[in-house]
C-alpha cells in the first residue's frame, strides 16, 4: 500500500512564487571574458576565455591559448592554472589573434571578475603588440556582487560560485568566464533588472573606461547622478541583498526579516530560482501535481519546473518521477487528488516507481 501523506501548509510558510518567476527576464547583452598570465607582468597572457550573452542568455564561447614573450613561465603561476611553456609554444602571440579576438569582442561591454587585472592585461598586451587600442567599456561582477548581496561574506569568483550553485573549474580562462556570465545574470535577476544598464543604475555603478589615454575604474554613481534618476528604478527588489529571506516575511516596521520555520529549514524562493537556472536540480525529471496547490497556481507550477529542468506532466503515468500532492480539501481543483493516488498505487504494482511529495518537500527538493 503506497501511503499519500500530505501536510498542510501553515499561512506563514506559503510562498507567494508568481511575482518571483516574472522577473526571470534579465535581457543583457556583453561579454565576459578572463586572462590567464604567464608571469607577474601584465603582458604575458598565456590563456584568453570570453562568453558571449544576448538577452540574457549565452548564446556563444571561446578561448584562445597564446604564446606569451618572451616564453615564460613562473613556478607560481604554473601551480595556479596548469599551462605550462611546452603547452603554448606552438600558439600564435596576442599580436597575431587580436583581429580574431576584436572581432568576436565587437562593441560589447566587457565584463570580468576582478576587472582591474583583465582589462590592464589586455591593455598591456596591446600595446606590446603595437595594436591600435580601441575604446572600451567594462564592469566588474565583483563590484556588482558586493553591491547586489551586501551582506556576504566572500566575494571572490569561487565562492560566490559555490554560494550561488555554479560548477566550474576554476583559473581554466573559459570556466571563469562562464562563472563570471552567471554572477552577473544572477545579480541581474535578484534586482529585477531588465537590462545591464538597469542593474547599473540599480546598483549605482559607473562603468569602467579604457583607451589609448589610459584605464578608468567602473566606479560608485555621484549623488548629483543618482538624483538625475528615476527613484523607482533604483529602488532595490524586495528580497535584493537579502538571499535567505521569504519575499513576503516583514516585521512591524516595514523592514524584511527573516522567516525560521519551528522545524524545517526556511526556503528562499528567490534563490531557488537564481541557482535552479544553473543547477537544474530537476533535469531530466518529469514532474506531475495533484490537487489544490497553496504556494503556486497550476500555471506557476508548470513554469517553476520548465526554469528548473524538468518536464510538466498534466497526469501521472508511468515516465512520471515524482507526484507533488496539494490539499486535499473538497475544493473542486483538489478532486483529482484521490484519483492520482490510485494511479501511484497501480503504477507501483506494475513495477513503476512514482516519489509521492507535498509542496514544502517538492520545494526542499528544488533546493538541495
């Protein structure tokens, strides 16, 4: 006998999901890239990684082995990356790529973790190379992480990887690139943003600038900018900088606060989203719901697991993995809870295993 055990959810701990999957739109265009250096001088870039994103979604990658010169390589930098001389001797130099490189970079805001190192490597490369040095915008997903999530702690490129769910090999030039793209597409999507140029002024962050004059730093917007702006776009979301709070938990005073449910962990809707879209916890799952669902409309439902991997299924059958069981009050949307059941209960005697859930686990599940 499969047993359907389905807890009833308290007011406090039902999770208002809808307005959270409607931000999910962050359109930005640019491309992040990162260099890997022979040695300490700035110029001797061994390794070049660059991701391109197009509204919002990485649509293209490369990355280039380069012959530094001359040929060196410290000890250091070896036990950092791995590249070796003997890896790079038959490369071509900077010089003879960067009409390849320039050509896939194009007018694009540049983005890089730490950005001061990447955009004065190229810079110093440039001008070993004798290559004309155009103008260029960049930004820094570091700045934009300490002003996104003001209270972490670390705000390196690996842990906030880890913190945000990101796999990646790290100081592999196009693994950072890639880390770099998603720290920014998730701070984009923790603000609400709708753009690059929204999260800027969100975050109130000037972009960096580079030319033949030199390097100017991305760098904090002035008082008399942020008064120019529009208040309701540089009004932070209601869970932005704050990753472990319900959008909806306030205290009298208006202020968020976090929710501590007496015996389960909390669930942050919101970072479940930002790390589902690279996590995936669901692939290759298929996914059916029962019932009257109290923390999500049907059509939240089926969104919720397409953004986290998975397939929604209309009805139980036996491709299904798990089964996420709503009230079973007699409300006319929760009827079909009994039906399911049996359905499980047949399936499991034919040899097809179905995982009976609740919301709070099915949510437990996403997160883990």
């Amino acid at each position: 006998m499969v047993e359907v055990r389905v807890e009833s959810l308290e007011r406090s701990s039902i999770i208002e999901i809808k307005s959270v999957i409607n931000i999910m739109d962050f359109a930005a265009d640019f491309t992040a890239i990162d260099f890997e250096t022979a040695n300490h001088q700035p110029d001797s870039a061994c390794q070049l990684g660059a991701v391109v994103v197009r509204n919002g979604q990485v649509v293209d990658q490369f990355m280039w082995m380069i012959r530094p010169e001359p040929l060196y390589f410290s000890q250091g930098n070896i036990r950092i990356h791995g590249i070796t001389p003997a890896q790079v001797r038959e490369e071509s130099n900077f010089g003879d790529i960067w009409s390849e490189i320039s050509n896939k970079i194009g007018n694009d805001c540049l983005v890089a973790h730490n950005a001061s190192f990447d955009i004065k490597v190229l810079l110093a490369c440039l001008r070993t190379h004798q290559k004309s040095i155009p103008e260029f915008q960049f930004t820094c997903t570091r700045a934009i992480a300490r002003r996104t999530w003001p209270h972490h702690r670390r705000y390196g490129l690996k842990p906030l990887s880890n913190w945000l769910g990101i796999r990646f090999q790290h100081h592999d030039a196009l693994e950072d690139s890639i880390a770099c793209a998603k720290i920014l597409l998730a701070a984009g999507i923790d603000r609400e943003a709708t753009s690059l140029d929204h999260l800027e002024n969100i975050l109130k962050l000037n972009r960096g600038k580079a030319g033949i004059w030199g390097y100017r730093g991305a760098t904090g917007k002035s008082k008399r900018q942020t008064s120019r702006m529009n208040p309701q776009a540089t009004m932070p979301s209601s869970t932005a900088g704050l990753p472990f709070l319900f959008p909806d938990q306030s205290s009298d005073s208006g202020k968020q606060v976090p929710y501590v449910a007496e015996s389960e962990p909390e669930i942050d809707m919101q970072r479940i989203l930002i790390r589902g879209e690279f996590v995936r916890p669901l692939s290759g799952k298929r996914i059916a719901f029962s019932g009257k669902l109290r923390c999500m409309s049907p059509r939240d439902a089926e969104t919720l697991t397409a953004r986290l991997g998975g397939t929604w299924q209309e009805n139980v059958n036996q491709q299904t993995d798990y089964l996420v069981m709503g009230s079973s009050s007699n409300s006319s949307a929760s009827k079909d809870a009994p039906d399911s059941a049996h359905l499980v209960q047949s399936l499991s005697e034919a040899g097809h295993t179905v995982k009976v859930v609740d919301e709070r686990e099915f949510l437990k599940l996403v997160m883990s």
